[in-house]
C-alpha cells in the first residue's frame, strides 16, 4: 500500500454494517489488527479466547496477547 502516490494496492473490502467489538468474527478481528486470519486462528488454536461461534472479543484478545507478550519477555 502507497501513501504517496494517493492510490492503494490493499484488497480489503471494507466491513458492511456496524461491527460490534465484543464479537468479531476472526476475519474482522484479522482486519482490524492488520493481521491475516491465520494469525488469530493460530491465536485461538494457543489459548486466545474466543465466545460462541468463535466470536472474538477485542479488549478480551488484547488482553490475551498483552498477557502472552509479558510472559514470553519474563523467560
């Protein structure tokens, strides 16, 4: 993606409706983040936690992966 030429080369579809951060789907989760969805299906698969449906509760996930940051700088 270019910033300077005022055109971008990015292919996300932007989201339709109101998307409620307490209950994201893994590919909303993944385009907010700016991540590919493998990455917070990997996520899941490690521990992040996930609602019914596997719906992603934004402030739950950042919490998630703050905690798994702090103790992976701790060893």
């Amino acid at each position: 993606m270019s910033l300077t030429d005022g055109q971008t080369t990015a292919s996300v579809a932007p989201v339709a409706g109101p998307v409620n951060p307490a209950a994201l789907t893994v590919a909303q989760a993944a385009r907010m983040l700016g991540v590919g969805e493998q990455a917070v299906r990997d996520h899941i698969a490690a521990g992040a936690p996930t609602g019914v449906g596997e719906t992603i509760n934004l402030v739950a996930y950042a919490a998630w992966l703050n905690r798994q940051l702090k103790d992976r700088d701790a060893d």
